[in-house]
C-alpha cells in the first residue's frame, strides 16, 4: 500500500526544481527536459557508478558518436522497422541514436575478428534519442517517457556456442546494479509477441514506482544469436580458416530516467527530504540530494 506522503517523482521535482520540464519546452520541446542541481548530480553519479561496474566486470569502454549512417543503422536492425522512431537529419543522412547498441555494435561491422579476443564486451554511455510517436496518458508523465535520456549500454560479441551463457550474464550484471541500489524489481523473459524480430531471447527488468505504484522498464537484454553479425558481415576465424558468424547481445545497464525516477520517489523521506543510495554518496558527497 502506498503511503499518503509518498509522492511521484514529478512532485517531488517540481517541488524543489530539480528537473525543468518547461523551460526544456521552450528551448527545444516537450519531452526534452532540463536536469538541475541535485537531479543533475544524481545523473552523473548513476553514469559513473554504472560504467565503472562494467569495467570492473571485464567490459571495455567506449566512447562512440552520436550520429550514425544508413548502414549502421540497418546492421543492428533499426532500418527497416524503427525509421520512424527515429530522429533523421536528411541534410547529412545520418540518424541520432536511439541506444548506444547502434554505433558500438557496428565498431566491427565488415571485419573478421580472431577467436582469441572473442567475447568482445564493451560499454558505453551516450544519450539516446528517440521520436516515441504515438505515446501519451499516464506513461509518459514526468520522466516516464522522453525524447532524449541517457543510457548506459552493454555490448558483447562472443562464440556461438556461448550466447546464451552470455545472455545470462548480462542479465545477471543489469540486477546487480538494482540490487546495489536497492531498488526492488523484477525480471520478465519476454515472449516471441514481445520481442523485435532481430531478437532470439530477450528478459527485461522492471524497477518498481511506489509514488506511481507501477512497474516501469529500466533495462532489456537481448541476445541477437547472429540476426545482426549477418547484416554487418561480423564475423570470427575459428582456428586457422575456418570463418564463421560471431552472435551480439546488448543490454541496458541501465537506462537513466525511470532509475532516477525511481530513487526520488523510493528514497523520499516523510519530511519531503531524499535521501543518497548508499553506493552513491562517495560520488554526491552527501546523504542527502
């Protein structure tokens, strides 16, 4: 049951200015809001806290473009399927990212990978940008659903006989990141009617809102078996000559907004103060946003 002083996240925001929805139509539109001071903060702190703990996993990092080609975006599978939910610069041809998953993917489209640096496992921060035509009510309120947010994705490029393995972990790596922050959650296999069909298996992690009481998505992880190796001609030489597809995964560890929104309204105090997630106050500096 929800208790009567717990407020959702854009309460909470609008009550101390910490995310500013108008100006951020002003200056650009709805749906690109302005971060302030302690929301600020926390982002960066989840950004930092997030790309360290993959590198400490093992993942490399990236720094990629925001912008990609025609070709990027058909080898992960957004062409043809997403074009409309993304957001086209005709001039130059190129498309803002919706995930950090296109251009890292794509980091080794058309070459031929040696068994030895197989799995390849990368992450990356960008903001993403996505169109979200056709959204409206109740889930697209406050940080629900924007058009810009940032992200902090997971990429790994592995054996075939290893995906799976693969999935598993990655899986794994996303709920550890809940789990440090405390955040209750859980975890759903999707069905085929779910999934996108560039897709062989996908979970996806829910994070619950007790200020929305409603479950909100903070992370998918997707194995690809070798749906987007084939389009981007990504490919391993297994011992001496064999050549074989590798697989992708990706998967978000995590995606910003509904984490933050999350931690406002699961850490709010009844005097109306949120309190720091503990693994975070190294990066704050305080135990109080």
């Amino acid at each position: 049951n929800k208790e009567e002083w717990r407020k959702p996240h854009w309460e909470i925001t609008e009550r101390y200015g910490w995310v500013d929805f108008e100006r951020g139509v002003k200056v650009t539109g709805a749906g690109f809001p302005f971060y302030v001071g302690p929301v600020a903060q926390l982002q960066r702190a989840l950004i930092n806290y997030f790309i360290n703990e993959a590198g400490n996993a093992g993942y490399t990092e990236l720094q990629a473009p925001y912008f990609v080609n025609e070709d990027s975006a058909r080898g992960t599978g957004q062409i043809p399927d997403k074009e409309d939910m993304m957001y086209v610069i005709p001039r130059d041809e190129f498309f803002a990212i919706p995930t950090a998953e296109v251009p890292v993917t794509n980091f080794h489209r058309d070459e031929i990978l040696s068994e030895s640096e197989l799995p390849v496992k990368y992450v990356c921060y960008t903001p993403c940008w996505r169109r979200e035509a056709g959204s409206y009510g109740k889930d697209v309120r406050g940080l629900n659903r924007l058009h810009q947010f940032d992200k902090v994705e997971l990429v790994k490029i592995v054996k075939p006989e290893t995906s799976y393995e693969e999935l598993e972990s990655l899986r794994e790596h996303s709920e550890k990141l809940l789990q440090a922050l405390e955040l209750p959650y859980r975890t759903l296999l999707m069905c085929t009617g779910d999934m996108g069909f560039t897709q062989s298996k996908k979970y996806d992690l829910e994070v619950w809102s007790p200020g929305q009481q409603r479950w909100l998505e903070v992370s998918s992880c997707s194995n690809f078996e070798s749906f987007q190796a084939r389009r981007m001609q990504l490919r391993y030489r297994k011992g001496e000559k064999k050549i074989e597809m590798t697989h992708t995964l990706n998967g978000s560890a995590l995606a910003l907004p509904r984490v933050v929104s999350a931690i406002l309204e699961a850490y709010q105090e009844e005097n109306g103060k949120v309190r720091v997630p503990e693994v975070l106050k190294g990066f704050i500096g305080r135990d109080y946003l």
